[in-house]
C-alpha cells in the first residue's frame, strides 16, 4: 500500500508525485500511432488501448510533442523517446528511439513540456532549458539553430512553469510575470505586434500570471484572479472570444473568475472551472469538443453537466480528461487507436478508457497523435 499521510484524493496523489513524497508506484500508459516508436513500447505497432512503458515506473511528469515523447522520473533524471528529427529527444543525435532512453546524466529535472517538435524543461533549481526544432527561435536561445540536448536559456532561477506550441513558447516566473518566444505570425506571443522573438520577452507588466497554456498558434493562460484570457490565431473560434479574429495581446474571455485548468489542443480549447465543470471551444470537425456533434464554437460551451472532473488535456483533433474518481475519458478522433477505446471510431462526446479508478496525470500534449497517462498501481 503506498504511504501518503494527507487526505487521500486524486488532488493529494498528484500533490505527492510533484513534491517526491509519494511512495507508491506510478506507472506509465500510452496509445495511439507508433510509427516513430512514439508509445515507448521497443516497436513501431499502433495500439488501440492502454499499454504500460515497459518498467518504467516512478514517474512524476511527462509530456508528449507530435511524435516523440519526455518524461521526468522521481529521481529527477529525464527521459524521452520517439522520432529524433531536429535533435528533439535531447540526445545529442537524430536517432529514433522506440523505447525510453535517459537524457544525459543530470538530475534536479522538475517540469517539462512539449511543442510540436521541441521542448522545455525547468530544473528544482528553476533555470530553463530547450532543445529541438529552432525554426522560429522557439528555445529562446536568441537564434534560429536546432539543439539537440537541453540548453540552458538565459541564466535566471526564477521560472515556474512553461508551455509549447507550433513554433512558440511561453512561462511564467515565480514573480507573476509572463514570457513568449518564438514565431508570432498570428500575435500569438501576445506582445501586440506579428514580430517573431528569439530570446524571452515579458507579456504586458502584470505580475499576477498563475497558468499558461499552448495550442498550435494560439495561446491562453489563467490570471490568480480565476479570470481567463487568450491570444494569437482566432479561426475556427478558437480564442473563446465569439469571433474568429486573431488577437496579438491577451484578451479576456467573458466575465468569470472561476476559471481553475487550462488545455489547448491544434486549433480547440478546453477548460475547467472551479466548481468541476468541463468546458470546450473552437475547431470541431472531428468531434473533439465533446458536444455530441461537429459544429464549431466561437467561446466557452460546457461539456455536458457533470462536476467531477479534474483535468483536461488536447491533442490533434482528440482530448482526455480525468475525474476526481480517478477515471479516464476520451473523444474525437479515434484513428490509430488515439481514443484508448480498442478500435479506432471516432466518439463525440467523452467516453470512459476501461474500468480503472487509478489514471493519476494528464500529459500537456498540444499537437500529438498518440496518448501517454500516468497512473497508481
């Protein structure tokens, strides 16, 4: 039985994982298209229902691009695996790998966080890192050359949190402040301009900043405040802002304070509000707003009526989230298997993974193909 002194919930389990209290095991599921190995599986076969990684146990967090993953053990040592182009699975080379392979040496890794073919990874001691694909200047590093292993960016200690896109980045310091990076075709860097940045540059002055989120060219992030806001690409009505125009700065959406998680998925959104309800908007073409159809929304719509759930999480053209009973559910498009739900049909609203009550963390997964769910054993 794990030891956890604390009230024993979802909320507390997750707690434990983040702080290295946690005693039990934690182990690592995935799904979906394996053509670059992506599932850490040692093959390239698809799969069309939950499959542990191997023996790779205790892990704390992990994060999944297109078609690679990372993940953060409890140790503090870094993995990751899946397709190699770019540098992006931090191993100083382009080899593929199917299964996971340790990322240097190092430990003290405490966050990290996927684009489409990069990443980013915070330290225990809060520097930041990135290596991958460079072609906007995504790592921040001040130029437009790849990395194949983690870099440091700059040399402060005060980053708390990160997220990817496309070709742009965003994080919030301990101070409040945020940052983007990046290309910014479509203002989605949020600096009020299309001028794409190379190195960090602040969002505004506001220090009160407490979530930041990526899809493929927008952006979102959550104020302490409980307020939502978005910025960059509005088509398909992505932004929440009940039209389909591109915003350069953070606008916000609607009046609410209670806004509590944020997911951006390649041009949809979700959310969850404080009192447990799910919320989608954007492009539905493949059912992955939940809501039963393939129309379209231009701002927040909620997913049903339940209030039990804890997290949400999007990819490319499909979503999961968990309840605060510890149960998985997916919808969208279920091609390769990405659903969890042993074929590969498509599901218009959230539809429960098996019959397990442990499934623990959702990865933030903004462009991927393919699913990877920690969970209790």
């Amino acid at each position: 039985m794990p030891s956890y002194s604390g009230v024993w919930t979802l909320q507390a389990q997750m707690q434990a994982v983040a702080a290295g209290t946690w005693t039990g095991i934690v182990e690592l599921y995935s799904w979906g298209l394996n053509s670059s190995g992506e599932l850490g599986l040692n093959d390239q076969a698809n799969r069309s229902s939950p499959v542990q990684v191997g023996s790779f146990t205790n892990c704390s967090q992990n994060t999944s691009g297109v078609d690679f993953a990372v993940a953060i053990k409890t140790d503090g040592t870094m993995w990751s695996w899946g397709a190699a182009g770019a540098g992006r699975l931090g191993q100083n080379d382009a080899v593929y790998r199917s299964s996971p392979a340790q990322i240097g040496a190092l430990t003290g890794w405490s966050k990290v966080v996927a684009g489409t073919a990069h990443s980013l990874a915070i330290k225990t001691n809060g520097t930041l890192w990135s290596w991958g694909s460079n072609t906007a200047g995504q790592l921040g590093l001040g130029d437009d050359a790849n990395r194949s292993s983690p870099v440091q960016v700059g040399s402060l200690t005060t980053w708390s949190q990160g997220a990817g896109g496309r070709y742009h980045s965003l994080a919030i310091k301990t101070d409040g402040t945020m940052w983007s990076w990046g290309n910014n075709n479509a203002g989605q860097l949020g600096l009020g301009d299309v001028v794409y940045r190379s190195s960090p540059v602040q969002v505004g002055a506001l220090t009160t900043w407490s979530q930041v989120a990526a899809g493929f060219i927008h952006s979102l992030a959550i104020k302490t405040d409980g307020t939502m806001w978005s910025w960059g690409s509005g088509s398909s009505g992505k932004l929440g802002l009940n039209d389909a125009y591109d915003r350069s700065s953070p606008v916000q959406i609607g009046a609410l304070t209670t806004w509590s998680k944020i997911a951006g998925g390649v041009n949809f959104s979700l959310a969850i509000k404080t009192d447990g309800t799910m919320w989608s908007w954007g492009l539905n073409s493949n059912a992955q707003l939940g809501h039963n159809d393939t129309a379209n929304r231009s701002s927040p719509v909620q997913i049903g009526s339940l209030t039990t759930w804890s997290q949400v999480a999007g990819g490319n053209t499909f979503s999961l989230a968990l309840k605060t009973d510890g149960t998985l559910w997916s919808w969208g498009n279920g091609g390769f298997g990405r659903l969890g739900l042993n074929d590969s049909n498509p599901r218009s609203s959230p539809v429960q993974v098996g019959a397990l009550t442990t499934w623990l963390t959702l990865p933030r997964m903004p462009t991927a193909n393919f699913s990877m769910v920690m969970k209790t054993s």
